[in-house]
C-alpha cells in the first residue's frame, strides 16, 4: 500500500504531538506529583508510536515503545519522577523531532538510532532509578557549539543545461565574465539562511545568478550546510567579488573559479541582457570533487528521496462556513446584477454594487482570517529552550508568555522564530546577570524575561523584556570608537538610539569573550534584516541596571493592507500607511541645509528630507513651487520627510512582488495594481529613513 498521500498529514500530526510533549514535559518537571500531565505524556507517545508503526518508520516505533515502557513504570509508580529522568525523556524528544527533520527533509528516518538514549531508557526500567547522562540529540533550540575548521575543497563545476551553458557562451562572446563562486560560512553561523540572503543581494548588486544548487525554496527552509556554490556572469572582476563577499561578517572562505566558453549542440541565440533567470540557492558543504556530468547530491536527494510537502494551515470549522457563505451572497449578488437594466432601473443598479462592495470587503477578511495562525506555535518551543540555556549558564530564570494567541499571517509565523530565539539567547546571555551579581546588586536571584504579542492597529506587536543589567550605551560607543566606526566628537553628540543602533551593525559585538551562545557580533544585524525584508521593524528601548526591552512591529500581513497613494511627476507611488506620521504642507524658504542634508524643523525636530523624484529618478518639471507637500514617515524613533507633488489619498492595496529579475532594488518593496489597471509602485521606507 502506498503510503505517500498520507505523508503530509503524518507531519502535521506529529509536529503538533511533540510541541504538546514538550510542554508537558516542563509542566511534568514542575509537578512530579500531576498523574493527569503523566497520562497525557503516556497519550501522546502511544498515539506517536501507533502513527510512526503505520507510515513504516521503525526507528521511531522503537523509541517510543521505550519510552512508553518508562512512562508505564512511572503511571504504577515503579518509578519516580526526577531530574535525570526528565533529561532523558526531552532528550527522547529531541530525537524524535530530529527523526521529523529528516523525513521532511528526506523521506527517511536518517541512520541515526540513538542507541545510547535507548540504553538509558532500558538502564531506567532496569531498576537504575538515577537516568544516565548520554549525549544531547541536538534540538534545533539549543546552543550552537563551536566546530573545529575543517579544510574545505572547491566544488567542482556543477552541471548546467544547454540554456545556462548559451548564456555562459554569449556573455564570454560580449566581454562578461563567467564565475562559478563557492562561500563557504563560519560553522557557528545563526540564522543561516538569512545571512545567504545577504550574501545574495551583495552578488545581485555587480551581477546575474544564471545557475545554483539546490533550490530556492531549500534555502529559505535552511536545508542546507554552511556552503554554497552559484555560477554568475558580470562585467566586473574576480577580484571585486573577493573582496566584497569576504567583507560580509561570518563568510570564512570565498572560492571562485572562472568558467570558459563550451560547445553546445544544437546552440540557439540567446540575448543575454533579456534571459537571465535569476535564482539564489545553496549547495551542500564539503562536497567531494566528480566529473561534470556526476549528479551532485543535493540533486540526487532532490529527485529520489524528498517527499513533496507543502506549507498547510488548519483552519477552524466556522471560518470555513463564513467563507462558503460569503461566496454564496457573491453568487447571488452576480445574479442579480445579471438581471438589472441600468438605463431603466439605476438605483437598483447602485444598491446592487455597494452590497458587492460590502460583500468584496467581508471576503477579503475572512479569507485573510483563514490564513491567520495563533503566535503560541512560534512561543511553544521557547520554555524549553530558556530551561536548557540558564542550566548551561548557571542562571535561575523564569519565561513569562502572554497574548500567544495573537495572530498572523502564516508567511510572517514562518519567518520570526529564528529572529525571536536569538533575541531570547541575547537576554539570557547579555541582559540577565550571574546569581552572584543579582545578590550583590539586591535584586531577585532569578531573572525574569516577559515575551507578549498583542494586536495593535494593523500591526502585530511582539516584546521581548529582560530585568537584567540593561546595555551599557557608553561601552558600546567606546566599541564604535575602537572599530572606527565614528570618531569621538561626533559619536559625543549621539543620543541613546543612535548608539543603540551600533548593535545592528555586521560583527559588533560588546562580549569579552567568545561563547557558543554569544560574543561573535552576528545575529541582531541578521534579525534586523529579516523583520525588515518581513516589512517590519525592530526597536530598543534600555534602562542602565534596569533592563532591556526589544519591541518588534510587524504587519499582520504580507497580503493585504492600507496605503496613502500619491503623485511624484507623473508616476503614482504608496506609502504603507501603518509608517506615515503625518501630511504637511510648507513653503520652500522653510528648507535649510545641515551638513549638507536638506532638513526642516517640526514642532523643534530636526527631519531630514527625502527627495522621491530624485532618490526614484522619476522625470518632472523644475518649476517654482509656493507650497511643498511632506508626507512625515516613521522608522522606530526617527522621522523623515518625503517630498511628493501631490497627495491622491488613502486605498487598500493588494501587494505583488516585483519578480525574481528585479529583486535587490533598493527604495521599492513591490507593486500593486490600481482599479484603472495601471501599475503603483511601493516605497520602501525601512530603506529610505
């Protein structure tokens, strides 16, 4: 029987038993004594290893049946709950979810038994009261451990089809360069994919991605090791690219290797300037050099063994009935709209479109309902993560959650757990003090961190709040200063969030010494890229001994939302509505120039103006103006001014990306398009302000 159509909704499935195990766990380690938390552990086990037995995977048939044999002896108290005993049974955990990784990954279970936390297991039903310690299953959660360097060779030249190979050929015949570019990144690099994506706009900038291993949708799942290989053609020299992707923090190797002109059969004329498909991808690390017509084993793994599994949402029962009932109206409205004359009957005419509208707009909410998950699905996996890190550090700290059923978008959920887990690792490492300092200091001896969501406006606010010892701001200018990043006068005249800011820079960092959780200055420059590329923004408030507090705003989502439409020359552009502060009018006179910025004074602000027209290169005629209209936007704490020739007023915009040939443009975050069909391009404020 094949059991391949089933295989999605096992994942599904078990994603949702393990999160449940998880807590569970943590509440059991709380209260040996709760015999219901035991029951359900016992519950879930059983239903994992039912589930597992049916789809064919033995390996974690096996391991639940040993921890159901552990759970038995402790439902007839045979045995009790200690310590040990739960770092076994979350050990067990980790070994499960690393069995998921690999079926979604693969399609297999990998070859990894985990035999020494079987071991312990039969130890425990063996009258070993006290589990022994075996080695971690490396939960995705936990700390990153240093890696020794190992020496890394070239990837050989990756297969590439008659197409890629014509448009190698004719950039050689035009002058271009064709390079093949491996980057190979520190092994205790966070957030892998994202730093790719840095990686990638850099190479976008001096050049077209024509070729790359795997796929597109590998890198954004992080399916990958800590290697890449792209082939680029470009006008530019080998050693632009060497410098430039060696600049980029947690980048250790950068290898390229020029890629000559070859035969193809059957040759067809390419335009190199109008085909290029631009797609960013990433290669597996280490790989061993082959012939050119060897398949690589990215690709190999591609097409043999990775099941097709697609991103899926549940949906409430009753979202799905407003949704069928709102059709049906829309069909009846069509109808009636079918059988209205409206030359003899216009006030019908005009009834029946405003009800459409009506109807439109309820559509669209609950459409955008059913693609809404709680934020309790990203919050789930912190309580035990926080638990493993303060024991590692020696720290006492309590996590307290609130608004977890606050709800986003599925795209936005999928993106903010890498983001979350590293500011949550920063408050523990950098904000919590040692219990030896918090005695000293009179403060409590555990340390608490606050994680809220709640819902303001269109927007989706998350806050991660620590009572630690605050950022020491002149420690971090002095930082600045010694990288000399601003000299001292001027870093003398920052205020606090300017200094702030520092902390988002690539390799800063304030640590003393290198840990595996923290001191080598990545992550808050990659989390501040992805909230951004999420049309986000992060904020920092601190209180020197106090504490810190990173606030982290996001739309709820990437769909649908509110925009100020407005006219620069001839071109409409929006504005995202939740950015914009206010609309004024000036006159000319009231412009100044500071260090050679153009600026104006609001309510004793300095703000900084933004030229659209010149800063989007959009033809217009220089003709006196007696008033000029600002559009006053928001970035955190700072303003600036765009400049527009007029204002055309506010309208819901459905947001289109711009496509893959186009990605990278700065000051453009997308396009929409307008009821007369013409197409509205959409200003990027995080790039701008």
């Amino acid at each position: 029987m094949d059991m391949s159509q089933y295989l999605e909704i096992f994942i599904e499935e078990t994603k949702e038993h393990l999160q449940g195990l998880n807590q569970s766990l943590l509440q059991l380690e709380t209260n040996p004594e709760d015999a219901s938390m035991l029951n359900e552990i016992f519950r879930v086990a059983h239903t994992l290893k039912g589930m597992s037995g049916t789809m064919g995977f033995s390996k974690m048939a096996k391991l639940t049946h040993d921890m159901e044999n552990v759970l038995h002896a402790l439902r007839n108290n045979e045995l009790k709950v200690c310590t040990k005993l739960v770092d076994v049974l979350f050990k067990c955990l980790d070994a499960l979810e690393n069995y998921l990784d690999s079926i979604v990954n693969t399609g297999t279970e990998g070859n990894n038994e985990y035999t020494e936390i079987i071991q312990a297991l039969n130890n425990i039903i063996n009258k070993k009261h006290e589990a022994e310690e075996v080695p971690v299953a490396k939960p995705s959660a936990k700390p990153v451990p240093a890696v020794a360097e190992k020496e890394v060779h070239p990837t050989s030249d990756f297969s590439v089809n008659q197409y890629e190979q014509n448009v190698i050929n004719k950039a050689k015949e035009v002058g271009m360069n064709a390079l093949q570019i491996t980057v190979v990144l520190n092994k205790g690099c966070l957030l892998k994919s994202a730093r790719a994506f840095i990686i990638f706009q850099t190479l976008e900038r001096y050049a077209e991605i024509i070729k790359s291993e795997p796929k597109v949708q590998d890198i954004e799942d992080e399916r990958f090791d800590y290697e890449f290989t792209v082939v680029v053609i470009s006008k530019e020299s080998l050693d632009l690219f060497a410098k430039e992707l060696n600049s980029i923090a947690e980048v250790d190797k950068v290898i390229i290797k020029p890629l000559e002109s070859r035969a193809v059969e059957n040759e067809a004329p390419v335009n190199v300037q109008q085909e290029k498909p631009v797609q960013a991808a990433v290669v597996t690390q280490h790989e061993e050099s082959k012939t050119e017509t060897e398949e690589t084993p990215s690709a190999k793994a591609a097409s043999t063994q990775k099941p097709k599994t697609g991103k899926t949402v549940r949906v409430d029962i009753d979202r799905l009935d407003v949704l069928m009932n709102l059709v049906g109206e829309l069909i009846i409205t069509k109808t009636r709209l079918e059988g209205t004359d409206i030359i003899s009957n216009p006030q019908e005419y005009n009834e029946t479109v405003e009800y459409l509208e009506r109807i439109t707009t309820s559509l669209n909410d609950a459409v955008m309902k059913v693609r809404m998950v709680p934020v309790e699905t990203v919050f789930n996996r912190f309580p035990r993560m926080i638990r493993d890190i303060s024991r590692d550090l020696g720290k006492e700290i309590i996590l307290k959650m609130s608004g977890e059923e606050t709800e986003l978008d599925r795209t936005v959920i999928d993106e903010i757990g890498d983001p979350l887990i590293h500011l949550l690792r920063n408050s523990v490492d950098h904000g919590i003090e040692s219990l030896e300092k918090r005695r000293e200091l009179g403060k409590p001896e555990a340390g608490h961190i606050n994680l809220r969501a709640y819902q303001s406006g269109n927007n989706v606010i998350i806050e991660v709040e620590d009572d630690g010892q605050g950022i020491n701001t002149e420690r971090v200018k002095k930082k600045a200063i010694e990288r000399g990043l601003i000299n001292k006068d001027v870093a003398n005249s920052l205020s606090q969030q300017d200094i702030i800011e520092f902390l988002f820079k690539p390799s800063f960092s304030t640590a003393d010494k290198i840990t595996d959780l923290s001191g080598r200055g990545v992550g808050l420059d990659v989390v501040k890229t992805k909230i951004e590329s999420l049309g986000g923004r992060v904020e920092v408030e601190t209180e020197l001994g106090k504490g810190s507090r990173f606030v982290i705003r996001l739309p709820l989502t990437l769909a649908i939302y509110q925009a100020l439409l407005v006219l620069v020359g001839k071109e409409k552009y929006a504005i995202p509505l939740s950015s914009i502060n206010q609309i004024i009018n000036i006159s000319p006179d009231e412009i100044k120039m500071v260090q050679k910025q153009e600026v104006i004074l609001l309510r004793n602000t300095v703000v900084p103006i933004v030229r659209l027209a010149n800063v989007l290169d959009v033809p217009r005629e220089d003709k006196v103006q007696k008033q000029l209209t600002i559009v006053i936007v928001r970035k955190g704490e700072k303003l600036s001014g765009f400049m527009v020739d007029s204002v055309i007023g506010q309208q819901e915009i459905v947001i289109k990306s711009l496509g893959k040939l186009l990605t990278g443009i700065k000051s453009i975050a997308g396009a929409t398009i307008l009821g007369d069909g013409n197409v509205a391009l959409i200003v990027d404020v995080n790039s701008l302000v």
